[in-house]
C-alpha cells in the first residue's frame, strides 16, 4: 500500500521537466559546437559571451555573472587561457584581482558560435508562438525567484 504521505509524482512536477529539457539542450549544443569545429563547452561559451559584452571584467565579477564559484572559474579560465580563448592581466589598481580579456583568437571563436546559437533557438522555440514563450519566461523567472528568496533566507 502507498503512503500518500511520502508520496511524488515526479511526472507531474516540474523539476524532471526542466532537468531533462537542459540536458537535451546542453546535448544539442555540444554536439553543434563540435560539428562547427570549435573546441569549446557551454560553459566556456558563456564566458566568451560576457567578456564579450564587457571586456576585462575580474574574475570575481566574471564569477557572480556566470554563476560559478571562485574556484571552478579559475580552472576554467585556466583551460580557456590554455586555448588561447581569454588572456588574464593583474589589475593596475589592485595585483590582487586579475582582469580577464578575449584574445582575438576568443572573439573570432565567439563571433563562429552565433550561427550555431541561431539554429539551437530556432529548433528550440519551432512552434512556440511569442505568448508561450513569453509565458514560458515569465514562469522560469518565478522559478527562479522563488529559489532565490530561499537561498537569501538560509
């Protein structure tokens, strides 16, 4: 007999939803990224982006923005210095905090993922119209926001 009690429908909850939806996506993009030729991760690819819009953030502002910790970003700028992506300098200011900038070599890789984001969002959002997808956001935002006030409260 089932305890109701202790009792989950996973089918119906949104978690399992969202989790297999990124693993697919994060699949997808890999996959996209390689058949490109360009060696790099969604996490790496992230970070050419917000270097993009804003060259030479340090690394602790480059760590909120991606959401990562200050440890796992450092190995990760380590790879993507090590490919030629990203260049770190000391601060002028500061020696302690390092600034990290694109190398032309990370804009160019940058500026060859655009295609291969445009055909993710297109296969993404096919038949979605823009009131779903507006829901859609709207939805993930409370989701977010609804974890966000639990993290500040713990």
């Amino acid at each position: 007999m089932k305890n109701e009690k202790n009792s989950i429908d996973f089918d119906k909850s949104i978690g399992p939803w969202l989790g297999t939806t990124i693993k697919v996506i994060d699949y997808f993009l890999l996959e996209s990224l390689k058949s490109e030729n360009l060696d790099l991760t969604k996490e790496q690819m992230i970070v050419l982006k917000k270097l993009h819009d804003n060259d030479g953030l340090n690394q602790n502002e480059l760590a909120f923005l991606t959401l990562r910790n200050k440890s796992s970003l450092a190995r990760l700028l380590s790879k993507m210095e090590s490919k030629d992506y990203i260049l770190r300098k000391k601060s002028a200011k500061d020696k302690r905090i390092n600034n990290v900038f694109l190398t032309q070599f990370g804009r160019a890789t940058f500026t060859k993922t655009r295609p291969v984001i445009r055909k993710i969002i297109g296969i993404m959002e096919n038949d979605i119209s823009e009131n779903e997808k507006e829901l859609m956001i709207n939805i993930l935002k409370k989701i977010q926001s609804n974890f966000n006030s639990k993290i500040v409260s713990i």
